[in-house]
C-alpha cells in the first residue's frame, strides 16, 4: 500500500516584486538576474504569515480533492520558515482548518515535500491512515540578506499542499543527504542564554554559488534516473516532471544530462515566484494540475534539491 494525489492548492503572497524594484538597493538589472537566475519576478510576504498561506494553500488541496478537514489522519508540514519553533506548521494549519488529527513538521530543506511524501507513504504501508495532508509554506524573503544580490534575487514567498489517498500510485522514490553546512546553511540566532559564549551568526541564507550549481546538477539529473529504473520505466514513458525551482540554469542543464525525457516535459516557473524552497515543487504541480496539463494515468517525476545538503525525487502515477 503506498497512496495517490486526491488534491493539490497553492498559495501565494499579493505583493509581486519585480526584477527592477529590487535595482533600487541592491547593485543588480533585470537582464542580470535573468541570464543568471531565470526570474523575473518573485511574491514577497508584507502581512501574510507563512501560516496564512499554508491553509490557503490546504483548503485548496482539500476542496480539489472533496476532502473535508475532519477526514483527515494526519498532517505533514515541510518548512524552514515556520511562524513559531512551537506549533510548527502542521499544527497551526491543523488548528486553522479545523481537522483533529496528528500533525508535525519537517526540515529538509528545498526538498522537504519529498521527504514529507516519503515519510506518508510509511504511514499508509503500515495502514494506519486513509487521508494525508502535506503542506510546504515558506516566507524566505524574512531569511535572507537583502543586501546580497547572489541571494535576494533568488527566493521568494509561497505555498503548496496535496491531500493523498490510499493507492498504489507511489511507485519509486530516492532520497539523500550529504550532512554539513559548508555549501547551504541558515543559521539560527537563538542569543537568550547569559552563558553562551559562542558568537552566533545572523540568520541568513548562506550559499555558495558554484558550489551548490554542480551539486544541484548532479543530484537532479542523477536522482531523476535512479527513481525512473526502480520503477522499470524509460524517460520516454515520463509524462511531466516536477523539478524544484531552484533556477532556470540549473534545470536547463540537469535536462540535458537525462536526455531521455523529451526538454519541453521539464515544467518551469520560476520566472514568476523565484525559488520558494520547500513549497516549490507542489506549488508547481497545483500550477499545473488546475491548468489541466496532468491527465489520470499520466506518469509525473517530481525532483529537489536544497540545504542538508539533501536531494531526492519519486515517481507518481496521476
């Protein structure tokens, strides 16, 4: 027993960030973070909460699935950006909705809805739960320095969310972290305690550029293949694939290395939310799914990368 996608919502903030509003205090032009990044323009938080919209984006799930709060057995949460260390976001999204059921969050990162997926289908192997709510919600534009144009061009704010079913459309997944900071980290500031010595470090995103493109690369088009052989299919029989949004560059090249899989089923939309870490991909896939570009039977590989380092992807049968 493994499941199936009943649903899917997403959710992002009102306030649209163009490429040119960010020139005016940070040394950077549209044409710069096009060529190198793929963005043009990115949602930032001014009054939602990263709570706000994960139930948005839950109550979309639920209504595109017909599943009601209460037929819930448990909620997921996959964020690094939580409104609160306690609740997390599964509880606050649980308390919101009005659902009974269990809830906890995850960290993994850009790839935590993977991760969130893969920790699901264990609790529908073990037949202990009929309906699963996995939400990603991130504000990343309150984790970044807004003065480092190789990072505050990059992100931005959004949500995603899929109620999953009992079935056997989960058909491969892969998963892999390469432990440290050195490449990707967000350090924490908890600066209370009177007998810390240690200098802490702001909390900001911390990335280093090449470093994290040549991990990326690799990961993605290396994980892609792997799920695809468990699964004993070719990339010719791939449908879609979902890939994290992490940028246009990075996607573009991790395409050419499973040239298997036809360019045009690598969807793209980056350009418009930037990267939204761990709400990337199932912000993608409702994109895509209410546009009616996912038909029933379709295969769909989903694909991530982010801090950890982790990595992963699955295969799913629509």
């Amino acid at each position: 027993m493994s499941f199936q996608i009943l649903g899917t919502g997403s959710a992002v903030p009102e306030r649209v960030v163009p490429n040119e509003e960010l020139s005016r205090f940070v040394e950077t032009s549209d044409e710069w973070i096009v060529k190198r990044i793929g963005v043009k323009q990115r949602r930032v938080c001014t009054k939602e909460t990263v709570t706000d919209l994960g139930v948005r984006a839950a109550a979309g799930a639920l209504e595109n699935a017909g599943v009601k709060p209460e037929e819930l057995d448990l909620i997921i949460g996959a964020t690094i950006s939580a409104d609160t260390i306690s609740p997390g976001l599964g509880g606050m999204v649980q308390n919101r909705l009005g659902a009974s059921c269990p809830a906890f969050d995850m960290n993994a990162a850009c790839p935590g809805f993977l991760f969130a997926l893969e920790v699901a289908a264990g609790f529908f192997a073990r037949k202990t739960v009929k309906k699963v709510l996995v939400v990603s919600a991130e504000r990343m534009s309150g984790l970044i320095d807004w003065s480092d144009r190789s990072t505050c061009c990059i992100f931005g704010d959004g949500a995603g969310a899929a109620v999953l079913g009992e079935g056997e459309n989960y058909l491969a997944s892969r998963l892999h972290t390469k432990g440290g900071c050195d490449v990707i980290s967000v350090p924490t500031c908890w600066n209370n305690s009177p007998f810390y010595e240690r200098e802490l470090e702001k909390n900001c995103v911390f990335m280093q550029g090449q470093e994290t493109y040549k991990f990326a690369v690799n990961a993605m088009s290396g994980d892609i293949k792997d799920v695809l052989e468990q699964a004993g299919l070719t990339g010719s029989q791939v449908d879609l694939v979902i890939p994290h949004q992490a940028n246009y560059r990075i996607i573009n090249e991790a395409r050419k290395r499973v040239p298997e899989i036809a360019p045009e089923k690598f969807c793209v939309n980056i350009d418009r939310y930037g990267n939204t870490s761990a709400a990337s991909v199932p912000l993608l896939l409702d994109e895509r799914n209410r546009a009616g570009k996912i038909s029933r039977g379709d295969i769909v590989v989903l694909a991530a990368f982010g801090g950890g380092l982790s990595d992963g992807a699955c295969v799913l049968r629509w």
